[in-house]
C-alpha cells in the first residue's frame, strides 16, 4: 500500500502544469493534505481508487495522473488513465469514503 501511495505521490507532482491544469474552480491538494484526509478516513485512499479506476477502464490500463480536489464542495480523484490500446482515458472519481452505518 505505501508503494502505491508513493506513486500516487509522485504521479501527483510531476505532471506538467498543462496537464494538471484542474478545472477553474477545483482546489487540488497536496500530498499532505491528502494523507490527512485519508488517515481521518474523510476519503478513500488512493490505491483503493486507482485499483477500481484500472479495473473499469480495463486490464493493463496505466494511470498517468491521480489528484485529489475539492469541487463543488465535495472531495474527487481526477484521474487520467492510458488504456492499452492508447486511448487515454478521464475519470473524475468520488473520493469520500464511505461511513460505517451507511447502507450499501
């Protein structure tokens, strides 16, 4: 899980500005933010979001970019995956973790 996060991390930071360019009204946080968030379980970890961005988008799917933001008020992984037939792939993810006593 800590290599995953890692990747995360640097997946987080060494994006070019042109392709971290977040839409105008996301506020994206960085890696400290996002540690807290998770250990408070405010929001799913990474590694949890990305296994299930992969899995949809299809086997062997990379993940070229991963960055939590706050948009609209609420909390969201955007993603941007390279399936395996080169399309590249944009997902904006929910990231609040789900509540013990929610119904599933």
């Amino acid at each position: 899980m800590l290599g995953l996060c890692l990747a995360f991390a640097c997946l987080a930071t060494e994006t070019s500005q042109a392709q971290a360019r977040p839409r105008n009204d996301d506020q994206c946080l960085g890696q400290g933010e996002v540690r807290e968030l998770v250990s408070q379980k405010a929001v799913l970890p990474p590694d949890v979001v990305l296994r299930k961005a992969r899995a949809t988008v299809g086997p062997g799917a990379k993940v070229l970019r991963a960055l939590l933001c706050r948009r609209d008020g609420q909390y969201v992984y955007r993603l941007t995956l390279l399936r395996r037939d080169g399309r590249v792939i944009h997902q904006v993810v929910n990231a609040r973790a789900p509540r013990p006593d929610a119904p599933r």
